[in-house]
C-alpha cells in the first residue's frame, strides 16, 4: 500500500495573450481581464509515462521549462479565449511539437493534462485534456475529488474507498468527479467489475477543498517505465479555507475598482481596493498579458492597511516604490490599458518587494488560482489640445464682442462669456466612470 503523493500547483504565475490575437487593443480589451470575469487560469500536468521532460508554449511564448512525469505547474493566469499550445520535449525547437493544437481556454479555473504515450507504437496516443475546476456547492465538511485515468495500460477502473464505490468504469482518458466527507481514506483501484484492488492508496481530504487525483504510469511497467502511482493535487481551497477573511472568520473578499481616466503620465488613481489582510495596489502595464509579470510593473501604492481604501494614488516608474525596479522611462507617454491589481504583504515588512524578490514575495490577492484585478483605458492629456481650447475661447471672445460697443465694455463682456461657456463646458463634459470591476474571492494558496 503506497500513499498519494500530494503535489502543490496552487501558486500563481502569469501567461499572456500573443498581440496577434486580436486586430487592435479594443478587441483585447474587449476579451480581456477584468472584463466579466474573463480572466483564466490554467495549470499544466505531465501524465504521459513514456514522454521526455518537456517545454510548455502558449502563442509562442515559453511559459513553462523542463516540465517532468508527474509534475504539475503553479496556475498561469491569463485571458480566457483560444490559444496556440506547443508541447516539446526540452531544448529542443517548436518544430519538433509532440502537441501543437489550439486551445479555448474558458475563463475560471482549469487543468490542462498531457496523457498517453509518445512512442509511435504506443497504446494509447498523446493527447492535451483541459478540465474544469468545479468549486460550487461544495459543503464545509466536504472534499471533492476529481480522479482522472491516464495510466496507458490499465483497462476501466473502480475507485473503492472502505467498500464504497466512488467512482466506477473509468476508462483511459475520462475523469469523474465525486464529493466525500472530510477525512483518512484508503482509495483502492480497482479492474472494473472485479473485486481485487491492483493498486491502494492513503490519502488525507481536507473539507472545502477540491482535489484531482491522477492515476498514472503502467500497470506492468517494463525496464525503465514509470510505475502505476496515484499523483493528488489540491486545485482549489474555496473561500472558507483560504484565510484572508481576518480573525473573526469574516468572508471578506479582495476587490478593486480601476476607472477610465486622463493622466498626466506620472501617476494614477484607483477608485476602491478592499484588502482582507493589508497590502499594496499595484499597476502593471499591458505587457502582463504579453507574459510579462516582473517587467509589466510599473508603479505601486504605499502600505495600506487592511480594510477599504478609496482614491488610491499610485506613482508610476516610481524607482523608491517598486523595489528592484530599473525603469527606462519616467512616465506614460502614450494612451495605453493599464491593469490594478492588489497585492499582499506576504513578507510582512510593508514595502513591496514582489519585483525585487522575481516573484517570491508578496504576490497578488487570488481566488482559485485567478488574480483580482480590474482595468482601465488611460488617456495622456495631450498639452496641444489645451493650446487649442485656449485658441477656441479667444476666437469666441471677439465673436462675443458687440459691433461699435466701448473697447472696454467689449472686453468685460468678453470676459463674462468665456466664464459662462468655461462653466457650462465643464458641466456638460462627459467622463468615462464606467471600469470594469472584476471582484474575485481572496486567496493566498490558488
């Protein structure tokens, strides 16, 4: 009897959307984060037992490097919306793919599990699955198991646990998921129908918390062939486990509302941020969804206290704020979207040191492996339109001018009208205040 070994895979990383998804930045803004929950995130699993290591690309970028049987990534958060996804074995060019699909990543949470065998003689072929992430409904007192059959060489299978089946017929490929109470298991597998278990395992479920277990490797395996084992991830702690509520148990959530704006480049300005346990709201620019996560930083606010925060300012290509930071520029120059995003304190100094530490510390506020975020179209304010308002005021104070009136009544007159047109035109000016709020449930582990 060998136990499940239990895999992590619940950090946050971060992949990005290819420019040439879209024809121009209003269609990704469009399919983008912040946008009704069209954030994603994704986690990779290597099941195929005869396979080499492996390198992961999304869109032609490389997000994940030398990736082992029976590994599973940290999350990689992106846009929900179809993807070029290559598998290759490490070091080796795109060219030689072993996996070159396209992909429709859902928003939410998913996994995404390279099975079968890379021999051309194999029983089973290669193949990329991409599974949900289910977390609704589930119980205080529950856990939910997911169990996946991606061992080449088994036949269907029963999953028993102290005589009780859980999970019955599951063949090479399929996954079913089911909800038991919390607690000590002995997960025997089962041939379908048959009564003598090939395999068992020992496993410990926490309730709220949704797990895959993977059936890999080969049941006989020959020589050098990985050996049947049960692989169990935790995908998800649902929001009573996750521990950013405070001490009192409240379901606090982290939030954060970026509004459409004018800048003048330096800084700019985040309407809301709720912080469960304290921490930073933190600007990246649109490289994030590039794959940029480091580099995509560019400005972040002073400590703040858990709680809500409004009229958050935060100055960008602020070297002193984001330690670590080496800025070429020094400020915004052109309109672009910019993404808030509220980070912890994970270190619990109170200085952001997520760029300086490449990641490692004080990472964002997560719910299911998804980061809370929201966006904004950033618009420069551009000093020749000011020079030609003021052009356009003189032109209607001579056209105000009464024809023979006294030079100086004229003038007073003059000056009268520009007040009531610079009133009215500052009334009638419509702003932008319509931001896309995506609001998600805080979360340290997913």
């Amino acid at each position: 009897m060998g136990a499940a070994a239990i895999l992590g895979g619940t950090g946050v990383a971060f992949a990005g959307e290819n420019n040439s998804q879209s024809d121009s930045d209003d269609e990704a803004n469009d399919n983008g984060n912040g946008n009704g929950g069209d954030v994603a995130s994704i986690k990779a699993v290597h099941a195929s037992p005869d396979a080499p290591n492996v390198d992961v690309y999304v869109n032609d970028v490389l997000i994940l490097e030398d990736v082992a049987f029976g590994e599973v990534s940290d999350y990689l958060v992106l846009l929900s919306g179809e993807y070029d996804v290559m598998v290759v074995p490490t070091g080796e060019d795109t060219d030689a793919a072993v996996i070159d699909e396209s992909v429709d990543v859902p928003s939410g949470a998913a996994t995404a599990v390279v099975v079968g065998e890379a021999a051309e003689d194999g029983d089973e072929p290669l193949e990329l699955l991409l599974l949900d992430v289910d977390i609704e409904d589930l119980d205080d007192d529950e856990s939910r198991v997911r169990v996946l059959h991606a061992s080449p060489d088994a036949p269907a299978v029963d999953v028993v646990a102290d005589d009780n089946e859980l999970v019955t017929d599951l063949e090479f490929g399929e996954d079913e998921s089911v909800d038991v109470p919390e607690g000590t298991y002995t997960l025997e597998i089962r041939p379908a129908g048959e009564d003598e278990a090939v395999a068992e395992f020992d496993v410990e479920l926490m309730g709220n918390t949704v797990y895959s277990a993977y059936a890999v490797g080969y049941l006989e395996p020959e020589d050098d062939e990985e050996a049947f084992d049960l692989l169990l991830d935790v995908d998800a702690l649902t929001p009573d486990t996750e521990g950013n509520g405070g001490d009192d148990g409240d379901d606090e959530t982290a939030a954060v509302t970026f509004d459409d704006q004018e800048s003048d480049g330096t800084s700019v300005e985040v309407a809301e941020a709720t912080l469960p346990d304290g921490g930073f709201v933190t600007i990246h620019d649109s490289s994030l969804l590039d794959g940029e996560v480091i580099g995509s930083v560019i400005g972040t606010s002073d400590y703040l206290g858990s709680g809500d925060h409004e009229d958050i300012e935060v100055d960008l290509y602020d070297e002193d704020a984001v330690v670590g930071a080496d800025f070429d520029d020094d400020e915004l120059t052109d309109d672009e979207t910019l993404i808030a995003m509220p980070h912890m304190d994970t270190d619990d100094n109170e200085e952001y040191n997520f760029v300086d530490s490449d990641g490692e510390e004080d990472g964002p506020y997560t719910e299911d492996g998804e980061p809370v975020t929201d966006d904004a179209e950033i618009t420069i304010e551009d000093d020749d339109d000011d020079d030609d308002d003021d052009d356009d005021d003189d032109d209607d104070d001579a056209d105000a001018t009464p024809d023979g009136g006294d030079g100086n009544a004229s003038n007073a007159s003059g000056n009268a009208s520009d007040d009531a047109v610079g009133i009215d035109g500052n009334e009638s000016a419509g702003g932008n205040e319509s931001g896309n709020v995506t609001q998600l449930s805080a979360s340290e582990d997913c």
